[in-house]
C-alpha cells in the first residue's frame, strides 16, 4: 500500500512540473512577439511607455495570481487525491484487516474442526478397543462354551458307546432268547398244525359225509358272493385316490422306508386286482357254495356262520395283517417315526391276500387289523411275541390265533 502510495505522488509533482515549465516557456513567447512589433510601432512617447509597462506589470500581477490559483488548485488536488489515497489506503487497510480477521477465524475454525476429528478418532479409537475387548471377550466365551461342548459331546460320545455296547449285548442275549423261544415256538405250531390238519381232515371226512346243501341255498351264496365281489372291485378303484395322498404325505414326512413298504404293499395290491379281473369262477363247483357251515364266530356283538373254507380265509387274514404290519412297524423304526400303526395305509386299506370269496369283505378287514397291529408291535419293537418268522414267511402264534379267532363249532 505504501509502495502505491509514493508511486501515486510521484506521478502527481511530475504533471506539475510538467505544467509549470510548460508556462515558463510560453511566458518568454509572449515577450519576445512585442518586441518583434515594436519597430512597427511609431516610439511613443515617454508617458504612453510609462503606462505600458504599468500594463505589463498589471499583467505579470495577474499571471502570477493566475498561476497562484493553479498552484492553489493543484495542492488542493494533490492534497485531496492524498486524501482519497489515505481513505483507500484506510479501506485497504480495513479490508487486509477483515481478511487477516477471517483467516484468523478461519485458522480457528480449522483448528477446531482439526480438535473435533481429533476428538472424535480418539473416540472411535475408544470405542474400537471396547468393541475389540468385548469381541476378544465374546470369542474367549465361545471357545469356553466349545470346549465345553466338546468334552460333553466326548462324554455322551463314550456314555452312547457304552450304550451301544450294552445294547449290542442285550440285543444279543435277546436275539439268543428269541432264536430259542422261536425254535420253541415254531415246534409248537408244528404241533398245532398237525393237530389242524389231522382236525381238519377229520372234518372233511365228515363233510363228506354231510348232504350237500339245497340247490336254492347254493344260489342264494353264489348271488351273494357276486355282489361282495362288484363291491369289493369298486372299492380298490376308489382306495387308489387315497394311496395317492398317502404317498405324498410319505415323501413330504421324508419317511422313506414307510414310503418304500407302502409302494411295495400297492404293487402286491395291484397284482391282486389284476389276478382277480382276469379269473373266470367257477360257482357251481366251487365245494363253498354247497357246504354246510361248521363254524360260528362273533365279531362286533353279532354272529356269523362259516364253513371250514370261510374260516382257513379267516385264519389267512390274521397272518397276512401280521405279515404285512410287520414290515410296516420296522419301516416306522427305520424311520425313526413314532409307532402309529393306524396311519398306516395298509391298515386302512386291510384287503391285501382276500380273493373277494367265502367271506364278507368286512369280516376279512377286521380280521386282518387284528393281525397287523400285532404284527406291527413286533415288528417296532424287533421281537417276536405275537408271532413267528419262519424262513421269510410270517405268521401268528396259535394261541394267539386262537384267541383272535375264537371259532366255535356247530356240531
């Protein structure tokens, strides 16, 4: 601002001296033309000279006041553009002191600003190392609990050998047991086969020589049978729509082996039905149909007649139920399911092994739910109690069949 200032004034006494030596040189101008007329001019007289030079005296006078009001003029300028430089000089002044004041509040600000991340990293760092000691904290917790978790897994891991070995042991005890109890057994129903058999050859012998039952009778059966049997064909039909649910139910459960056991009883099922469509009765020499009952047995508080074919049926559907709810309860077992026998499908369905003869299809079911629910029992549980397997074919216990059955003889 200084260096403008001197540069200013410097500027302003060279215009002056400029003008005043412009005047110096125009004022001997102005002398020397007069004299260049005066030769022209006649001499005047001495009074005329006198009152020119006090003309030209008056003149200088003037020319001098003239260049005092310039001088005048000029100071003023001088001291007026001095004073605009002063006021400019102040305002320059004032401005460099608004700017060194807002750099200053600016250098402030920064610095706050440069406290407050400061402040805030410390804090964040604070916060990190609480965050990495409460992780540290927490990881330290978590290897605790799994190394806890890992010496329980170890203890139940040789608490469930133990287990299993013990297991192995009473199942081979129970598997001994079992192979002499069915070794037992099976010499039993040996027994009480052959007594059967020699019964029921006895009772043949008497069949024979029994009358045949009346020719109207006969019908009656035959008429009979044929309508159980269109009954009992419609009713396969309509069963198929309900192995359909089933065996969706069976996939979305993920009970494979139940599902498997179901396919494999439908299959058997099917053959059945295929078997049954294709054969050609022949009534009237069918021995059923002219035999007179021998048996009578009671199911539901009522009673029913039969003769020796009717019951062996009936005694077929007890072993085929237990047969078949066998391999439905080692299925459930297999499947770790909870025992259920009554969801099964077979169970419901109950018509495996029945020809569509000698008894009512009602009568068969029954029947063969009593074997399945024993043959389930076993079959969960793996053991033998209400019945046998020999070589791959099952069957119930005679006394237990016995007591299923309860036939009592007419005669």
């Amino acid at each position: 601002m200084k260096r403008v200032r001197a540069v200013t004034v410097t500027i302003l006494f060279l215009l002056l001296g400029a003008g005043v030596l412009a005047y110096a040189r125009q004022e001997p101008q102005d002398q020397k033309k007069p004299e260049k007329q005066e030769p022209q001019r006649p001499k005047p007289e001495p009074q005329h000279q006198q009152s020119q030079q006090e003309g030209h005296a008056q003149q200088d006078q003037q020319r001098q006041q003239q260049q005092q009001r310039e001088q005048q003029n000029r100071q003023q300028q001088l001291e007026h553009q001095q004073q605009q430089n002063q006021q400019q000089e102040r305002a320059q002044q004032e401005k460099q002191r608004q700017q060194n004041q807002q750099q200053q509040q600016e250098r402030a600000q920064q610095q706050r600003e440069q406290q407050n991340r400061q402040q805030q990293l410390e804090h964040q760092q604070q916060q990190n190392q609480q965050q990495e000691r409460a992780q540290q904290e927490k990881q330290r917790q978590q290897n605790q609990q799994q190394q806890q978790a890992q010496q329980q897994r170890e203890l139940q891991n040789r608490q469930q050998q133990q287990n299993q070995q013990q297991r192995v042991a009473q199942q081979q005890q129970q598997t001994q047991r079992n192979q002499a109890q069915e070794a037992h057994q099976q010499q039993l129903n040996r027994q009480q086969q052959e007594r059967a058999t020699h019964q029921w050859q006895q009772q043949q012998q008497q069949h024979q020589q029994q009358e045949r039952l009346s020719q109207q009778r006969q019908q009656q059966l035959i008429q009979q049978q044929q309508q159980r049997l269109t009954q009992y064909r419609q009713r396969l039909d309509d069963q198929q729509r309900r192995l359909q649910y089933q065996a969706a139910t069976l996939q979305q459960q993920r009970r494979m082996a139940q599902y498997r056991f179901q396919e494999e009883y439908v299959q058997r099922l099917r053959e059945q039905d295929r078997r049954l469509r294709e054969e050609r009765h022949d009534y009237n020499n069918d021995p059923y149909f002219y035999t007179a009952p021998i048996y009578r047995y009671n199911r539901g508080g009522a009673y029913y007649e039969t003769n020796q074919y009717g019951a062996d049926l009936l005694r077929q559907a007890v072993n085929n139920g237990y047969q078949e709810g066998f391999r439905a309860g080692v299925a459930d077992r297999q499947d770790g399911w909870r025992p259920d026998y009554q969801q099964s499908y077979a169970y419901e369905d109950a018509t495996y092994g029945f020809s569509g003869y000698y008894v009512d299809p009602e009568d068969y079911r029954y029947y063969f739910r009593e074997g399945f629910s024993r043959g389930y029992q076993d079959g969960y549980n793996d053991r033998y109690e209400y019945g046998y397997n020999s070589n791959g074919s099952f069957g119930v216990l005679g006394n237990v069949l016995s007591l299923i059955l309860n036939l009592q003889s007419l005669r």
